[in-house]
C-alpha cells in the first residue's frame, strides 16, 4: 500500500528541478512515491527527469504531449496516483528533509479529510515565513467555518495546494481535481470547493515547503494573456458558491475577493502588454457586471476608497457582447 503520493508538475525548470529533485530524495520512503509530470517542456528537463526516475525510490515520470498548464498536470498526477493521502509541489520549489513523514503523522494523529501548512516564500536570498490565516492549530473543524469573515484574509485565501495534505477519500468524492486549462489562479475554484465541501479540516504549524517566487517563467512574472486566466476562476468561484447552501453568507467573501484581486491587476497593469491591458480592462469590467449587484454593491462599500473608486470607475465602462459572454 502506497502512504503518501506526492504529485509534482515540471515545465522548462532546468536550473531549479536539481534542487527539486534532491529534495524529494531526502523525503524517500519506501511507502512513498512521488509521480513527476513533465507538461511538455522544451529544455533540459525531460532529461533531468529521466535520470530521476532511474535514481529516485518511488519515483515515476509521465509526459504530456503538449502543454496543458499546471492545473492539467496536476490532474494527471491525480490519476495516476496510489497513496492513501495525496499531495503537491511545484517542480521549482524544495522540501526539508524528513517533512513529508512529518505531515502524513500530522494528517494521521489528527483523523481529517484534510491538513494546511504554513511555508516558507524564497525571494533571492530572502526567506520569509507565511502562516495559514486560521487562528486555531491543530483543532480539527468543519472547514466551511473557516471562510468567513469577508473583509478578512482566511483560510480560502491560502489558496496553495502544496501546503497541506490530503486523504484519498476526498480524491474519490472528486474534490482534488483542478479546472482543466486554467494557466494561473487555478488553486482558487480548488481551495473554495475544498472548503465548501470537505467536512474536516486541520491547520498545523509545520514548515517545510520552500516556496520560490521572483522566478522569470513563473506567470506570476509575465504580462502576457494567460494571466487573464483569474477571470475564469473567480468567475467559478462565484457561480459554485451562488448555488450553495449558504450562499447568502459566503457570497460576500467571494465577491469581495474577486474585486481585490481584479483591483490588483488593475494597479499593476503596466506590467502587461498593452493588447493584454486593453483586454483586462473590459473583461474585469464584464465580470463586475456579472457579479450579483447588491452584493457587488456591499463589497464595494466596505473597501478602502482608493480600491472602490478604481472599480466603480470601471463598472460604468461600456462591455462589448463578446467580453459579456
């Protein structure tokens, strides 16, 4: 019986999947197995990943043909994976050693559908810990409970995959799945339905992920359409959390949410090329006008001023039919 399946997507991380790599190695087990998926890349690292799974215990390589992003390599991962818990890394991030027997003892002592970590953002030779937004440690609770309140950061909002851990049960109920295509944001759909659906959940102060950032090809460093791709995923957010039960409670999260994230872009926007701008502006102008309108309305109300004028402004933009759709 597999314990633990680590599921770890690579794409052109040549200069980082060594690091990655030799991580994995001191996390080993032989209960372990850790299913590298190579989306495509067009370096070195398919080569890099072939002498992996001769020398890595546990290790397995699936190739995508052509490019899918990271949400559809993750959801290869998923299945193919064994383990009676299951979890992420990205392929230009790094573990401690020993961690991942740290966290299935966690996810095991605590009896959860799921667990969230804190980690460890690397910024050139700055080392930063980020702390799960959940007051309570190692209490198991009812995660619906930890999305609220709306005009503070929680648990939905620590939207990455790889800091936790996850049982198989929820794999099975078709929770752990991510929005095929969807080239950034894709942890955001993910992490609301977690949260709406799971019926455990834990947050333990166990660090061990390094979480790179400031990485050229990361999208999160390019301009360039694919970033556009948080528009489709709040868009879900909002669409799965107007049917649930307590919509009326959580709605105002996820609407708030997508405007701070909308006004973000919004404010960085000469980072983007000016086709891509253009095409911000009237898709987020859209997607306001999508939102429910006295909702969109409290939201706007309880932001600062300098968010709310910013987006105000662009609700009364004019929406062509095909941003509209």
């Amino acid at each position: 019986m597999v314990k633990l399946s680590v599921i770890v997507p690579f794409y052109n991380v040549q200069q980082y999947a060594p690091d990655t790599l030799r991580s994995l190695r001191a996390n080993a087990r032989e209960d372990f197995e850790f299913i590298l998926v190579d989306d495509c890349s067009r370096d070195e690292t398919p080569d890099i990943l072939a002498r992996a799974e001769r020398e890595l215990p546990g290790a397995v390589v699936v190739r995508h043909e052509t490019n899918g992003g990271l949400a559809t390599a993750r959801n290869t991962g998923l299945d193919r994976a064994r383990g009676e818990y299951l979890t992420f890394l990205d392929g230009d991030d790094w573990l401690a050693p020993g961690y991942y027997g740290q966290l299935v003892a966690a996810i095991e002592g605590l009896g959860c559908d799921f667990v969230r970590t804190d980690h460890v953002q690397c910024t050139a030779r700055a080392r930063t810990v980020h702390r799960v937004p959940h007051g309570l440690r190692d209490v198991v609770m009812d995660p619906r409970e930890a999305i609220l309140p709306a005009d503070r950061s929680t648990s939905v909002d620590y939207a990455y995959a790889w800091a936790g851990i996850y049982h198989r049960r929820l794999a099975d109920r078709g929770l752990l799945h991510f929005t095929d295509g969807l080239r950034t944001a894709e942890d955001r759909p993910w992490i609301w339905r977690l949260h709406r659906e799971a019926e455990s959940f834990a947050a333990v102060g166990l660090l061990g992920v390094f979480y790179r950032r400031g990485v050229a090809s990361s999208l999160t460093q390019i301009g360039d359409v694919r970033q556009l791709d948080f528009i489709r995923a709040f868009d879900q957010v909002v669409r799965e959390t107007a049917q649930d039960r307590d919509a009326d409670r959580l709605l105002p999260k996820a609407v708030r949410t997508y405007c701070a994230i909308i006004s973000h872009h919004l404010g960085s926007i000469e980072r983007f090329e000016p086709p891509v701008a253009r095409k911000l502006k009237s898709l987020s102008a859209a997607a306001l006008k999508r939102m429910p309108q006295q909702v969109l309305d409290d939201a706007l109300d309880s932001m600062d001023v300098q968010r709310a004028t910013r987006l105000r402004r662009l609700r009364r933009r004019p929406v062509s039919a095909e941003a509209a759709a």
